[in-house]
C-alpha cells in the first residue's frame, strides 16, 4: 500500500467538483459532525470493476482476490463503494410486485475502487491510498495528484426544475395511513413506514444539485453517486450499519420535530418529542427489531442498546435515535450482517416483513435507492452504511425525492402528512433557491 498525506488540501467544495466530475465517480461526505459521527469524508472515480444488479455473494467473490488488513487510522483506504436500493430486500425476503418500478435503477451498484481521497475533518488533512491490485500504486496516487492539484475549471450549468407531480396527493396519503391503522388494528403488524414522492422534469447536473443540497441541508452520512446512466444524491442523518473489526453498530432514527431557527421554540419542540409517548413507542419498536436482526450474525448475549431516545439536531429537524450495537459471530462476515440487517427497520416497520408488504401494497411506485443504503466495504471488510433518506434520483432528466415516516395505531392523517412536508423541507427550499422556474 501507498500513502500520501496532504496537509494543506484543497476545500471539500473543490474536492467535490475535481472527483464529481471524472468518470464513476463517488463522494461519501460529512458534511455535519454530529456526536462522534463523521470524521471522515471519502472521494473516489474510475473504478477497476464494476458489479451492478447481483447477490451481496456475487460481490464478496469479487472482493475476495483483493482482501488485506487495514493497520492505518483511516477507516476507508480503498474497496466497494455503492448502494443497495430498497427494492434489493426482494433478493431477501418475498415480497408481492405490485408497485410500479417507473426508475428502472439497478437494485444493486458498486465500483471496487483502489486509488482514494480520505479527508480527516478535524487535523484538516487528505490522505491518498492506493494499492497496486491493477497497476502500480505510484501511477494511481500520480493520477489522483493530479486531480487535485492539475489545471481544472468546474462546469456550473444553469439548473430549472418543472412542477412537481406526487404518487400520492394529499388525500391519498391520508387513506393510506387510515389504510396502516386497520392493518394495526386488526393485529397484522405494529407499524409501517409510509412514503410518497414528488418527481419533476429537471435540466442541470446532479453534482450541482448536491453541491448545494450538502450546504443547504448538511448530514453526516451525505452521498454523491454517478452510474453514468443515474446519478443519486443523498443528505441522510442516519446509520445504517457500521463495522470496525467484529463491531456492528445500527442508529435507527424514530421521531421529527421541524426547526425554526428561534432557540425557544426549537426547545419547545425538544420538549414535545422528549413527551411524546407515540414516537417513544416507534424508536423501541424499531430498537427491538434491529436488535433481533443483529442477533442473527451476532455472537450470543453481545446485543445490546446505548443512548435510547437521543436526540440528534440538524439544520431543519430534531430527530430522537438510539444505537443498537453487537459483535459479530465467529464465522460470519460483512456481507452476512447486511443482508440479516437489510432493509433498515425504521424505514420498513415492524414486524418488517409484512410492513413491506403493506409499503408493496399502499405505495404506488417502487422506492428505487430511497430508504436503500448507500456506503463502502474495505478490502479488510470494515464498512459503513447510511439510510438513504433526504435523497434525489436523477436520471434521463427526470428529478425525484420522497419523504415518509412511521404509522402507528395513535398516528393522525394531518400530522403524518405534516412530518413529510417537515422532512422534505430543506430540500424543496434548497431547490427553490437554485432552480429557476
């Protein structure tokens, strides 16, 4: 391995523009610190191979050739970079066909990348790490030295958005939820996560888009991604799954109030999540729901929960988390503790599979990467994953996002619609401010 280190780089807006531009590109960003999470933002393109659209085994044969050990601080020094959209848990579990997929995005896209950027948030320092596995380490790091120092003038072109158009308008949402409580009410399941989605036509670049988003709506777990073909963008909050070691973590996110930019009525509303006995109730049904999808990769009697009912702030909400941590069990590996995980309980509901089902059934098209995952898996199989909520898919000019949140028996029509108009806020304002009409 080689390691270059830079200690005055360029800015992350720069970083950004130089690897968003080349070809296969990923940017896995921190742009907000948030209690420990995100130190370290990631930049790579031009990856030696590419595995879109099979099983998480397929990519473990892929990665297996290349697997080494990491002895450097640095958590990410090279590997798969991608996501796993929502639709791949039809891979896992069996799931009705019944919404439309109107996307056609792989369910599954990773690059396996050897020449990457790591940037350390707090000493403001770039590494570049290459290995050799396909050329030699010095024309990597030579390569990436260029990018970043070499002659470059970024591309801004103008952007305009059409109106939007939503799967599910107002009132259709609202017999939706209606829909999820007979559901409760009847016993099939205890909550579901229900979302709808806004699509418009777009003109402009998708690195643009997350250019502006990362500063409008900063995340810890923000994510750019080109195909070639789509282009996904994500400002997520949330952990899905990290592994250091034989650690895994999950940070399931259950509970929104909106910000207001006042000091007082931003207490207020820490006040009335704090009280709120509903999204108490949804943050432990979804803690035990994780806690028993961890137990199927983890050792006996190592489950356990840290920081229940957390409260977390970002620029437009508050959110109330937990973590869930364990240690892996002798004999299985990354790839297994994903897909014992996948999809994330606080995006699907509990118990998960027939909260899928009924997502399949009360949500007219299918989620493509929205509440997927989108993060990296080192040649030493350490990895971190977000939910990809707060995110945009666009491709052949057409411009998406999608917002949801859990249904419970003491869930109101009003106030869910209401948390979706919170969470997709930064976004549409964001928007607003950069598109022309």
């Amino acid at each position: 391995m080689k390691l270059v280190e830079i200690t005055e780089p360029p800015s992350l807006n720069t970083l950004i523009r130089r690897f968003g531009s080349r070809r296969l590109p990923f940017v896995l960003e921190s742009s907000q610190s948030n209690d420990g999470l995100g130190e370290w933002s990631f930049f790579g393109a031009e990856p030696f191979d590419v595995v879109v659209g099979r099983a998480l085994s397929e990519l473990r044969e892929v990665m297996r050739p290349w697997r080494m050990s990491n002895d450097t601080e640095i958590p990410f020094i090279g590997g798969a970079v991608g996501y796993l959209a929502y639709d791949y848990g039809r891979r896992i579990e069996s799931i009705p066909n019944a919404a439309l997929d109107d996307r056609g995005i792989p369910d599954m896209y990773f690059g396996i990348y050897d020449g990457v950027a790591a940037y350390h948030h707090k000493s403001g320092k770039l590494y570049l790490i290459a290995h050799g596995f396909k050329e030699p380490a010095k024309d990597i790091i030579k390569r990436l030295r260029g990018w970043i120092e070499g002659p470059f003038e970024a591309e801004v072109k103008p952007m305009s958005l059409g109106p939007w158009e939503w799967n599910l308008s107002k009132d259709e949402f609202a017999r939706a939820v209606e829909r999820v409580r007979e559901y409760i009410a009847s016993g099939d399941v205890y909550q579901v996560n229900l979302s709808r989605r806004a699509r418009c036509a777009f003109t402009g670049q998708g690195l643009d888009l997350y250019a502006a988003l990362r500063e409008g709506n900063p995340a810890p777990y923000s994510a750019y991604l080109s195909s070639g073909e789509f282009e996904f963008i994500s400002t997520s909050p949330e952990q899905f799954l990290q592994k250091k070691g034989s650690q895994l973590v999950t940070r399931p996110i259950k509970g929104t109030r909106p910000r207001s930019g006042d000091p007082e009525k931003d207490l207020i509303s820490e006040e009335e999540l704090r009280a709120s006995r509903k999204d108490r109730a949804e943050l432990l049904m979804i803690v035990d729901l994780e806690r028993n999808d961890l137990g199927r990769v983890a050792e006996f009697g190592s489950v356990h929960v840290e920081g229940l009912f957390q409260l977390e702030h970002y620029r437009s909400v508050i959110h109330q988390t937990a973590q869930v941590k364990a240690k892996l069990a002798e004999g299985e590996d990354v790839y297994r503790a994903l897909t014992a995980l996948f999809p994330g309980g606080s995006i699907t509901g509990a118990p998960k599979v027939r909260a899928m089902e009924i997502i399949e059934e009360l949500e007219p098209t299918r989620r493509g990467a929205y509440c997927g995952s989108v993060g990296y898996i080192g040649f030493n199989e350490d990895a971190e994953f977000n939910i990809a909520i707060r995110s945009l898919h666009l491709k052949a000019g057409r411009l998406d996002y999608q917002v949801g949140g859990g249904i419970v028996w003491d869930s109101e029509a009003e106030s869910e619609y209401q948390e979706t108009v919170d969470k997709g806020r930064a976004i549409c304002e964001t928007l607003d401010r950069i598109c022309q009409p």
